[in-house]
C-alpha cells in the first residue's frame, strides 16, 4: 500500500514540499527568534521606551495635527499608517493567530504580545529609516524607499548585497505572504461558508486587485484608509461583545495563555519552544516588526521630519498584534477551540435528536437541561458489562468528477465524539457496515493518546489514534480518532468501511456515560478555526461577517504587498518590469486560492524570514543616525517649535 501510494505523488513536488518545510525549520530556528526579540529590546532601550513615551505624540501626527501639504511625499501621515496596516492587519491577525494557536497551543499569544510591544520600537527604528533614506525623483517627485534603499545608501560595500537579498526577499514575498497565502484564506473561507469554488474567488479578486494597483500608492492609501478603520471596528467590537458577554471567563483565560506560555502544556508534546517559535513566527507575519516592509509604505508619506513618520509607525504592531491579534485569540481560546477539538464535520454529525429507541437495558436517549440538546445515555448497572451501537456514520461516498469519472472520497482524517462521564473503564468498538469490528480503543486511564491497529484475521490495516483528555469532573470531553498511514486509502477501497458505528462498552460497576455529537471531519485550519470561535458565541457573526471581512482584509493586504514588491522591483531592474510584475502577481492570486495551504504557509513564512536577517542588520548598523534625528526632534517638540496646521480640538 505504501507503494501504490507514493506512486500517486510526483516526486517533484515532494521534494519541493519537504524542501520548503525544513527551509522555513531553519530559517525560523530560535537565531531568527533572537534577532527579532533582540532587536526589540535593544531598541526600546536604546530610545528610551519610545513606543511608550511617543504614543500621544503620534495621536496627534495620525490627526493632522502637523500636516504640511507642501512637504515632499503623495499620501498622509494616517494614509501611510493604513496602507502600512492594510499589510498587516488581516489574515495575519485572524487566520495567522488561529494557526499558532492550533499548533503552539493558547501560550503562542503571550510571545505575540512580547513581540509586539517590543516590534513597536523596531517599527520606530525600521520606518524612520525607510523614510530618512528615501529616493525622491527631483522631476516626478515620486518617492520610494525601504531597507533596500537604505542598506545601498548607508551600509559600507562588503554589507550592500543584503539590500538585493531583501529587494528579491520582498518580491517573492509579495508572492506568496501577500498574493497566495491571502488569496488562499479568502477562498477557503467563501467556499466553506457561501459555497463559491475557490478558482471562482480567486479570479474576482485578481480583477479587482489589477483595477486598484494600476492605480498605485495614491489610490492603495486612498482605499486602504477606508476598508481598514471600518474592518478593524467591527471587528473588534464583534469580540468585545463575546469577551462581555463571558467576562467572568476571561480571567481564567488569560491565567491559561499565561501558564501555557512557559510550559507547553496545551500544545501537542509539550513543547515550550515550539509555543515560542510560533508565537514569534506568527507575530512577525502579522504586524511585520523588523521585517522592514511597512518602511516601503511609511516611506511614501508627505513629511521633511523623518523621526515623525517613526513614531506614527511604532503605533501599527499596538494595533496589529495588541489589539486585534488578541481579539481573535481570546475568542478561540474562550470557546476551547484549538488543539486535537477543533474540527469541521465532514459527514452529518450523529447527534441523537431525530432518533427514538426503546429502552435497551441501561440504555436510553434523554435531554438534559444544559444546551446540549438529546444524547445517548448509559445509567448504570452494576451487575453486568454493557454496550450499545450507535447509528452509523458515513466516512466515505461514491460520487462522480464534473468530468463523469466516479471517484470515492473519505469525508475526513479523523472521527471526533463527545463524551460526559465519571470515574470507570469505557472502550470504543468501531465496527464495519456489516457489524465487523475493526478496532477497540480503550477511553479509561490518564493517558493523552491510544493506539491500536486491527484485529488479525481482518481484510483491514487501518491505524487509528485516539486524542483523548479525561477527568473526573463529568463534564463534556472531545476526543478525536484520527486515520493513520494508509488508513484513508484502504476505506476507499473497502466499501465495508464506507459505514462505521461505533459501539460503547461499559465496564461494570462504572459511573454513568454520556455520548454525543459523532462525526468525521478534519482540522480546522487558520480562517475556518476563527469563524467557528465567533459562530460559537454570536450566530452568523462568524460565518458571515468575518467570512466577508476575511476578504476585504485580504484584499487591502494584498494590495499594499504589491506596491511593496513593485518598489523592491524598482530597486532591482527599474521600472520597465513593473507592468510584468503586477500581471505575475495578479496571477498568483488564482494560482494561491486553489493550492493546499501548507504549501502556502511555508512558502510564505520562508520568504518572511529571509527578509529579517538583511533588515534587522542594516537597522543595528544605522541606529545611531536615528539617535541623533530622535534627540534633536524630541527637543524641539518639547520646544514647542513646530508649526500645528489644524487644532487639536
């Protein structure tokens, strides 16, 4: 079997998966969590807790406070921080969030609010750079800039291949992190919740992402200012609500972040580094502290003060990461939605409300009066071991192509139930359509997991692994069996298997046992996981607002992620490559909406983190110019000395 199956799979495209994997393993390896996290201290130090003391400051620039509209640039001090937002915020804040969550456990969230507090001061660093060093065009009066351009400015000879090395960073960069991965989530989304196939998705956002990049910085800003606020407002009021609505939850939910952060606990193998890296990981690609590419937009912005486009820039990662990336995490960890319960049912769950049976032994079906609607109960008999068989569910079906050929699909890669109950021995018998069983999974103990294969004798060779958690408290516990090795291949062909019930073994003298809400499905993965969080709590809220949303946020990222990789390509072959560029990126928004998201996510994650390692360098290098500008503007700020041209009301 395990030929038949790698004889389906191009090795090409393996080793181009495997490839990627151990690519981003060791670009993300804790040197770049070190240069990012050391960044942010050293500069937070070095500037005098700039994001803490600038905060008002900035209030005040983002208001028009000290606009001058004769000063070199093409958009505003609040224009250049939505465009720059319009980057970061989105799928970052909302997909990316459930992702770290799902895989390094609730603590990921504690290391994205280091990161962030700590990336605002970077952002001041990085952007006022970005906007210090900026090429000016003395006939257009176009402006471009970003790390490429300051690195080829500032840094002695030897360091100037790094400003290449992040100019075709971003380019790629703009590829996948900005077109395929944001394209990806957006499809996924319409197609999980409105039923739109994905290649269908994808193609309307590349007509629209060409009608607006053709447009340039101007018409970026302009939108972006207007998608972004409303977005974010919703958004955020959509959580608060939850988080009100469940206030007396929240402490316990921010002790759960908290423990998790330094233990691993929540996370699969207990894994405190993993916890870390994808908590930096994940913080890094969303607000893009050190990363060097809000620069780019922050760098097209009306201003002669350098140090003032800084400061606005440091408030992006408090509004990125601090307030929305929390948002999105508080609401998934509320509703228990991550690790091995997280899942979308592929088949229609069994959920014991349509069934009616005659009392069988111990057995019944009832209603309880805790919103869990009718379930199958176990009561108790203390004389004897008792069992039931559960209707079946169906874990495969026959269907046809939309070009005739008939194909077998299995429904998911694991069969997830619920169960309440105390202190006993339970099992879990999976039987076949024609009542043969196939594996028994012991539920009792305090073991995680469980695994088993099938009995000798049988046509089958499926693995399962049983995802369990127990106590004794009786409340509702998840468990998930998931379809191991060649499992999903020998179901397809065995039609035996395409029906499977499973039956509950009592022991005897065991507490009562209840079942419920049966079905096979599999993750959900990134955009799918925050839906499901906000529909727990606030019905259609999630699937479709945020459905929606998902696409404007994607929309307004990609957009910015365009000019940022047209500039990169301006920096690297001058502008005749860039009408080619905008059609190869407006083709990858088909291409990425229609690819596995894994692919996506490492591509994209590779690129991310080849651009911090030439950024966070040039910006050590040169922090010492931004000492200086900061001093001298600081000072004359406490002076008094720069003329207000709208009144702070």
């Amino acid at each position: 079997m395990q030929n038949y199956i790698n004889s389906t799979v191009h090795p090409f495209f393996l080793s181009m998966s495997e490839m990627l994997g151990r690519a981003v393993q060791i670009i993300w390896f804790y040197p770049v969590v070190l240069l990012c996290i050391g960044c942010g201290i050293l500069f937070t130090i070095r500037f005098n807790f700039i994001q803490f003391r600038g905060f008002g400051h900035a209030i005040a620039l983002l208001r028009g406070t000290y606009d001058n509209p004769n000063e070199p640039g093409h958009i505003s001090h609040f224009q250049a921080l939505m465009a720059a937002l319009s980057g970061t915020i989105g799928l970052g804040n909302i997909a990316g969030v459930a992702i770290a969550i799902s895989i390094g456990g609730p603590g990921t969230i504690f290391w994205m609010w280091l990161v962030g507090i700590l990336g605002m001061a970077t952002k001041f660093v990085e952007c006022t750079l970005g906007t210090k060093y900026r090429n000016v065009n003395p006939v257009t009066k176009e402006v471009h800039g970003g790390p490429m351009v300051y690195i080829k400015k500032k840094l002695p000879r030897f360091l100037q291949p790094l400003g290449i090395l992040f100019a075709a960073s971003t380019i790629f960069g703009a590829f996948g992190a900005g077109g395929m991965f944001q394209a990806n989530q957006a499809a996924s989304a319409m197609s999980s919740y409105f039923g739109i196939p994905p290649l269908m998705t994808g193609s309307i956002l590349a007509i629209f992402i060409a009608i607006v990049i053709i447009g340039g910085i101007k018409r970026i800003g302009n939108v972006a200012s207007k998608i972004v606020p409303s977005m974010c407002i919703i958004y955020i009021l959509g959580a608060l609500t939850i988080c009100v609505l469940n206030i007396t939850a929240i402490p316990s939910v921010i002790a759960l972040i908290v423990k998790d952060a330094f233990t691993g606990t929540a996370v699969a193998g207990g894994s405190i580094g993993t916890v870390i890296l994808w908590g930096v990981r994940r913080a890094v690609f969303s607000n893009e502290a050190g990363l060097g590419s809000a620069s780019i937009a922050h760098a097209a912005v009306k201003t002669n003060y350098p140090v003032r486009e800084g400061v606005v820039a440091a408030v992006g990662p408090f509004i990125d990461t601090i307030i929305v990336c929390t948002a999105t995490a508080i609401v998934i960890v509320l509703g228990g939605q991550y690790g091995n319960t997280s899942f979308s049912p592929g088949s229609q769950p069994v959920t014991f409300e349509n069934l009616n049976m005659a009392k069988v032994q111990a057995w019944s079906i009832e209603s309880k009066n805790d919103g869990a609607g009718n379930r199958l109960i176990y009561h108790g008999d203390p004389s004897m071991v008792s069992s039931f068989i559960t209707p079946s569910i169906e874990i495969a079906k026959n269907h046809n192509t939309w070009y005739g050929t008939p194909i077998t699909s299995v429904l998911g890669s694991g069969i997830q139930f619920k169960t309440k109950r105390g202190q006993g021995n339970y099992a879990i018998v999976l039987r076949d359509a024609i009542g043969r069983k196939i594996v028994d999974l012991n539920l009792a103990g305090d073991s995680k997991t469980f695994i088993s294969q099938s009995e000798k004798g049988t046509p089958y060779t499926i693995q399962f692994k049983l995802n369990k958690t127990y106590t004794n408290n009786d409340e509702w516990q998840t468990h998930t069996i998931e379809l191991l090795k060649d499992s999903t291949q020998w179901i397809k062909e065995s039609p035996n298997l395409h029906q499977i019930a499973l039956e509950v073994v009592i022991d005897k003298n065991s507490a009562p046992f209840h079942i419920d809400s049966i079905f096979i499905g599999k993750p959900k993965n990134g955009i799918e996981l925050t839906i499901a969080s906000f529909d727990q709590f606030i019905k259609g809220f999630g699937s479709i607002f945020i459905t929606l949303s998902v696409v404007l946020f994607a929309f307004s990222t990609m957009i910015t992620w365009s000019y940022y990789g047209e500039v990169a390509l301006i920096f690297l072959f001058g502008k005749k490559a860039v009408l080619p560029f905008k059609w190869v990126f407006i083709s990858v928004i088909i291409l990425g909406s229609t690819i596995t998201l894994n692919s996506v996510l490492n591509f994209s994650d590779l690129m991310i983190g080849l651009m911090v390692i030439p950024n966070v360098i040039a910006i050590i290098y040169l922090m010492g110019d931004v000492k200086k500008d900061a001093t001298i503007y600081f000072e004359k700020l406490k002076n008094k000395e720069f003329k207000k041209y709208k009144n702070q009301s």
